[in-house]
C-alpha cells in the first residue's frame, strides 16, 4: 500500500490566506494609503501599455512587499524574490506577480533612494496616528554597523606624508627660484609643483644637464605622489582620517566586539547609526561616518525636525553625547535636558568625582571646600574659548591631594589651577538636576529600555550586524527599511493584541536621587592612580 505518494486530485485549489492574516494584511495597505506615500511612487509609474510592450510590475505593490519583508525578516532581495514564489502573504501583496530579485533593486534604487526620508516621515506620521503617539519623551542612541567592504582595504589620510614631501618641493623650489614670490604651503598642491616644472623649463639653458635631469625627474615624482596624495583627501573629506577601498563612504572604526578582543587593535570598515525612539517606536534614524556620537546629536535632532516641523519636549541620552555644544543646541530649541554629562558616573557613584563644584557668585569651590576665584595668566593660554582660570591654594595641608593633583607632574606647588567653561558647568547641574528627579529616573531607566532594546531587535532578533549595500546614501535608505520593518512589526503585533507596549512608569513611593557626598574611601583605583615618584614624593612631605 502507498503511503506517501496517494494524493487526491482537486478541481479548484484552494490558497487564499486565512481570514485573520488577510484581515491585517489589509490593514497594512490602508496605512500606506493613508500616509500618502502613494503619491512619492506615482511620480516613477510611466507603463504606458496601450502603445505596445510588455506591462512593468506595479510599483504599490513592490513597495508594500519590500516593507513588509523587512518587518518580517526577509532583508535580502532574494529571500523577497523567493517569498514571491512560494509565501501565501507575500503572493496575496503582489497580486500573484512573480517579480525577480534584480526587480525588487532598481526599485529601490530609482524610487526608495532618492526619497527615503519623505517616505520614513510619512509612514511614521501615520503609524504615531494609529498608536496615538505625542512626541514628548524622546531617546537618542547610536551604534557602528560593519560596511560591505573588505576590512584590509583600507587607507589612511596621508597628512604626514603630504606635509614630509611639501618640504621637500619647497626646498626644490627655493633652492632654484622656480617660482617668483613662493609662499610655503603645509601641503603642496599639484598645481603649484607645475608651475615649478614649467619654472624649471624656462631656466634649463642656466643648468647642467645632470642637474637639469635630476631635477625635473625629481618634481615629477613628487608631483605623481602629491596627485596621488589628493585624490585620497578629496575621497577622505575634511572630517575622517580613512576610508576603504571597496567601500569609500566607509570608515575605519572599532566595533562593540572589538571590547573583548582587544581595543583599538582591529579595524573594521564600519558606519555610525544613531535612531531618536518614543514610546518604543523608531521617528528618525542618521547614519554617519563620524567614529564617536558626541557629533551626531545635533544630525539625529535636526533629522526629527526636518520630518516632522516640530521638536520633542524632553530628551534623554547617554554620557557619550553630552557637550557643551549640544547642551546649546536644546537649550536653543527650548528642549529639557536630560543627557548624562561626561562625569555623570563618577559623580553618582563618588568614586571619581569632579575636583571642584562652581558657586552661584561666581566662584568654585574644591573637594576640601576650599575657595578659587578667577585669575589671569599670562604666560598661559585657555584650550578652549570659553574657558577661565581658577586658583585654589592651600593644597599641600589638604588629603584630596593625591586625588586632585594626579595627572600634575609639579606636586610640591601649594596650589592648583582649574580651567573651567562656565556655561557647561551650569549645563550640567541643569541636566543633573533634570535626571535626579522622579521624571528623570522614569526617562533613565525608559532609555535603557526603548532605545537599547530597538538595537537589541535589530542585532539579535533580526541577526542584522552588517550591512549589504555600499555608499552612504544606499546604506541610509537600507537602514531606513530595517527601522521601518520593525516598526511595522511592532504595528502588526498591535494588530493582533490591540494593546502597545507600556513601558515603565515612577510610581508614587519613588523619590528623587541624590549624588553620594564624596569620601576619600569610595574613591576608585583608577581614580587615584598616579605614578610612583609623586607617590614617593608625597609620602617623603
């Protein structure tokens, strides 16, 4: 007897969805209609059929597919092509239209690229109406992607070597007067080392012809490298120090794996993605070559602005974006401060406070509750513009001395000099304030939550740790479909349950925190290494 090959025969087979999935499905595609980005597609659709040739595939429902497979982990194109075939959903999307994966990348090439940021912004606006979401409590983050490119393959800014070979053609030029009137540059230009050739020219009837050949061999080599020299800054650009071959928008960076297996030590070609979250929802997303976040805040920002023509009204993010110039930047837009300065941890925990806390009347006073007033040196210059000298003497009778002079080589002085920015310090007693209190601890611990979990989704649940397309503007639009996947997904889970996510709330029996009052015993190791002789030299006073 047959046991695997008897099949029954049907007249009219049966492969609608079932009724609870098609009932969301159609819900998906009365969002899209109601967010308007119908009317972005409508400007690439030219089938014009009735003048002959074969009818294109229609851009709806290729835009719809390719949303929907991103919310549901089918990211590569592939993968989409395959779900054509065979996935009932991705059928019923498509009509029944069977498109190949090559279909689905001029697509998102010609239409998705170029108005990637409309698109997002719309689709949000439509998904913040479905959820009744107000853009009150927003959390910044960021994080490095690894770019599709070969990780041995790439170059460094070439600024020592461009400074190395200007001296070289300067003292070429100087030596045979080359050039009338020769201002030295700090990194040569090509243009300038043709003069020089054609300076040299003119005056090959006043030099051997061994000092004629070895010299204009010579400038023509350095002008070979000087030419090579610049097209590696014009890819590089004035804010990165590297880029890739394969990839030249990338740029070399260290990333979270990097931290356990050494530091600095492996360079990946890698971009910086920061995403603004509220209410667990992503509304705005930057990819950036910069290696740090502190220059991103304001990009994230001005990004959620441009989308939505308004700002969120508090803003909370982590140590790694508080600066002076960010603190501006929402002090400017009337937004609260709640970002971490960078000394947030050793404050809260004691055990690497700041040296000295700046008084209402203008003064500050150090750890031992000694008094500074402002001074002025002259033999001695701010680092920073806005920056002021503070002296504060008496400090070989105070015990915080190991602590406050260890980064100082003169220990037998018996005072100390602060530079301090006035304005940041203010800043930050605003956002230290702003984070102690009961809607502070709520936006702290909600950041953790939000903000963390949506890299959590993406790096965990969706396995998405690199990225497929190369260039800064495809990998933007790539970035832009994976958070609006899993906004979407959040969106069909709302479908299914009725309910969003609650996130957490301070209950009434919460109270606001205070810092730790600093102690010489919660001071960290690390807080009081000093090198052994001002150790030696302390211990001899």
């Amino acid at each position: 007897m047959a046991y695997f090959t008897t099949r029954k025969v049907f007249m009219l087979p049966s492969f609608d969805l079932e009724v609870k999935e098609q009932a969301k499905m159609d819900r998906f595609l009365l969002l899209l209609e109601n967010s308007g980005v119908g009317e972005i597609i409508a400007r690439y659709v030219k089938n014009q059929t009735e003048k002959g040739g074969r009818p294109g595939y229609n851009y709806y429902n290729l835009f719809a597919t390719i949303v929907y497979g991103f919310a549901f982990t089918k990211c590569t194109l592939r993968e989409l092509a395959d779900a054509c075939q065979f996935d009932l959903r991705y059928i019923y999307l498509m009509e029944q239209e069977r498109p190949i994966y090559t279909k689905f990348c001029d697509f998102i090439n010609k239409v998705i690229v170029p108005n990637e940021i409309e698109i997002f912004a719309k689709i949000s606006q439509e998904i913040a109406k479905e959820l009744n979401i107000s853009f009150d409590d927003a959390f910044i983050d960021g994080s490095k992607f690894e770019a599709n490119a070969n990780k041995y393959n790439f170059v460094w800014k070439p600024t020592k070597h461009h400074k190395r070979l200007s001296v070289k053609s300067s003292n070429i030029i100087k030596q045979f007067s080359l050039i009338p009137n020769y201002r030295e540059e700090e990194f040569i230009r090509s243009s300038t080392l043709t003069l020089a050739i054609d300076g040299l020219r003119t005056k090959r009837n006043t030099l051997t012809e061994i000092t004629y050949d070895h010299t204009i061999k010579a400038l023509f080599g350095l002008l070979q490298k000087v030419l090579e020299y610049e097209e590696k800054e014009d890819i590089i650009g004035p804010n990165r120090k590297s880029y890739f071959k394969t990839d030249h928008d990338a740029t070399a960076m260290t990333l979270k794996a990097d931290y356990y297996s050494g530091l600095g030590s492996n360079m990946h070609a890698a971009y910086n993605v920061q995403i603004l979250v509220i209410k667990g929802i992503v509304f705005a997303y930057y990819v950036s070559q910069s290696r740090t976040d502190i220059t991103d805040f304001i990009g994230i920002i001005d990004v959620f602005s441009k989308m939505y023509k308004q700002f969120p009204k508090r803003i909370c993010a982590d140590a790694g974006y508080g600066s002076l110039e960010n603190y501006r930047y929402l002090n400017k837009h009337n937004i609260e401060n709640f970002v971490k300065h960078q000394s947030w941890e050793g404050n809260k925990s004691a055990r690497n406070p700041d040296c000295y806390h700046l008084n209402e009347d203008g003064t500050i006073t150090c750890l031992n509750g000694f008094v500074g007033h402002e001074v002025l040196l002259p033999n001695r210059h701010p680092r920073k513009a806005e920056s002021v000298f503070f002296r504060i003497d008496g400090c070989n009778s105070c015990h915080w001395r190991p602590f406050c002079k260890k980064y100082m080589f003169r220990q037998d002085e018996d005072f100390k000099i602060f530079e301090v920015i006035k304005e940041l310090e203010r800043f930050k007693y605003q956002a230290q304030d702003n984070l102690c209190s009961i809607k502070g601890i709520e936006m702290r611990v909600n950041r953790s939550i939000q903000v963390e979990g949506i890299f959590g989704i993406e790096k965990q649940d969706y396995g998405y740790t690199r990225f497929r397309r190369r260039g800064l503007n495809k990998v933007s639009t790539e970035s832009m479909l994976n958070y609006l996947g899993i906004n979407i997904s959040k969106l069909f889970r709302f479908y299914e349950t009725g309910t969003t996510n609650r996130f957490w709330e301070a209950s009434d029996y919460i109270e606001p925190e205070h810092f730790r009052k600093p102690s010489w015993k919660r001071l960290s190791k690390k807080g009081l290494k000093i090198n052994r002789k001002m150790i030696e030299n302390y211990q001899a006073k």
